[in-house]
C-alpha cells in the first residue's frame, strides 16, 4: 500500500512523526506537509503567493517528503499533481494535536487536507488525539490507536473517495473505552476573547485556547469523546440541501433583464 501523509501542525510535529511510524507498518509512506503551524487553516489554498516545497530527510538521512510552506490543502493538491512518483492508495492526515470533533471540522486544516484528498477520489482519513488538561499528550499510543482504525475503516472496503473523521479521546486518564460510529455534533462552541490595547492605542482581540460546547447534540462524537470513545465519522463534502431543491425549483425566478433565448457557452451546452 502506497500512503500519502499530511497534517496541519506542520511536518516537524510530534504527533505527525508517531503516526507516520504507524502507518509504515501499513505500507510505503511518502510525507507532504506544511513546513509551519497551519491549524485553523481549514480548506484554504494559496493563490497569490509562491508554495516552496523543500524536500526532507528523516533521522537516518532518508527521504521523509517535502515541507512545503502553504496550507494542508497546499500539500494534498501539490503532493498529487506534483510532487509523489506513484498515485497514493490512502491519504493520512494527522496525528493532530487536539480533537477536531463536531463544527470544528469545518475550521480544521486536518479535516480540510482529508477532503482534499477524497477531491481526488482517494480514500482519506483525518486523525485527532485530544489534548490532556495538563502536560503533553501520549502521541505514541495515540498513534498506535490511529493506525489501529486506519486499518478497521480499511477492513471495511470504503468506496472509492470516502472521507473519515477519527477522534482519540485524552489518553492521560487511561486507555479508551471502545470505538463509537457516530455523526458529527453541529451544536454552537462557545470561545473566547481577550480584548487588548497595543503600544499605539489600537484595540485588538486574541481568541482564547479553550473551546466548548454547552450543549451539544446527543449521540454525537463530542458526546462520546467525553465519554472516552474512539469516534469514527464518515463525512462528505457535497453541501447541498437536496431536501430544498424542489421545493426552491417552484419559486418565482422572474429576475428583469433576463434573457432566456441567449445561447448558452458551447462549454455548458446539455449540462444543467
């Protein structure tokens, strides 16, 4: 098996070193990740700077992967039109550092690099390990459960381009207690900011580290990481309200100034 490996907290991070020693157990392992911090990034891309891509060794001086100063979306695009020589079977990302369960999928680069990856019709797999309330976490065994549901989603012979969500729960209070499919909590986080004054008199705010969800939907996968589950959520990037459509299609659409007899672009023509 031929793995692709990427991340957001940038390919000198702890989390990301375990798990590519995971996931070389699996198979040929080939890293494109930023070269920077780039949690939050969620699915953006650079467009109107230059992405250097810098190639990396490992510890005994093998090739690692590259390093490339951009976004984890960046790295996915760049690693498969560009940098690999072999069409990965199955896009890694992670291990990151902190959960991305519920909303936050949708700010998280680790999720973003994920569906980037299913973009290209790869099956990809984002990886969390929640953060301890104190000290560093356990990366190596967090890694170890990683690979672990890597290989479990793997069993179950995905369809081509399917996209999955894990989440380890804090490994400090012991080990997990068993694996949970559930779906994505969309209830509110509540966060915070400290509001600052700089030398020049300029009001400016600094989002605190803390995120939580008061009240979150039940059976969910921030419910079941307070529980101490490993959560599994298979995802999809298609944001269509499908329910809506006939509904709208009845809608008034007169719009002035329309013109329905012009011809359509040779492009489009037959396509709705």
């Amino acid at each position: 098996m031929r793995i692709l490996m990427t991340n957001d907290d940038g390919i000198y991070a702890p989390g990301f070193r375990a798990l590519m020693a995971e996931m070389r157990k699996l198979g040929e392992v080939l890293a494109v990740a930023p070269a920077t911090e780039q949690s939050a990034a969620g699915h953006s891309v650079t467009i109107f700077s230059p992405i250097v891509a810098t190639e990396v060794a490992d510890e005994k001086g093998e090739m690692l992967g590259w390093a490339v100063e951009g976004r984890p979306a960046d790295c996915v695009k760049l690693a498969l039109r560009m940098l690999l020589p072999w069409s990965p079977d199955l896009v890694v990302s992670g291990l990151n550092a902190g959960s991305n369960a519920g909303i936050n999928v949708l700010y998280s680069g680790t999720v973003g690099a994920a569906v980037e990856g299913a973009f290209f019709r790869k099956t990809s797999i984002a990886c969390s390990l929640e953060m301890p309330p104190v000290g560093r976490p356990d990366f190596l065994q967090g890694a170890s459960f990683a690979r672990q549901m890597v290989e479990r989603i793997l069993a179950g012979n995905p369809e081509e381009g399917s996209l999955f969500n894990v989440n380890i729960p804090d490994l400090s209070q012991g080990a997990p207690r068993g694996v949970t499919v559930l779906p994505q909590n969309t209830a509110s986080y509540v966060e915070w900011y400290d509001k600052r004054v700089d030398p020049r008199g300029r009001v400016y705010f600094w989002i605190g580290p803390d995120f939580n969800c008061p009240t979150p939907n039940p059976d969910t996968d921030v419910t079941a990481l307070a529980e101490r589950l490993i959560t599994v959520t298979p995802l999809q990037f298609n944001l269509t309200r499908h329910d809506q459509i006939g509904t709208m299609q009845k809608w008034d659409w007169a719009v002035e100034g329309v013109d329905p007899t012009q011809p359509a672009p040779s492009a489009l023509k037959g396509k709705n």
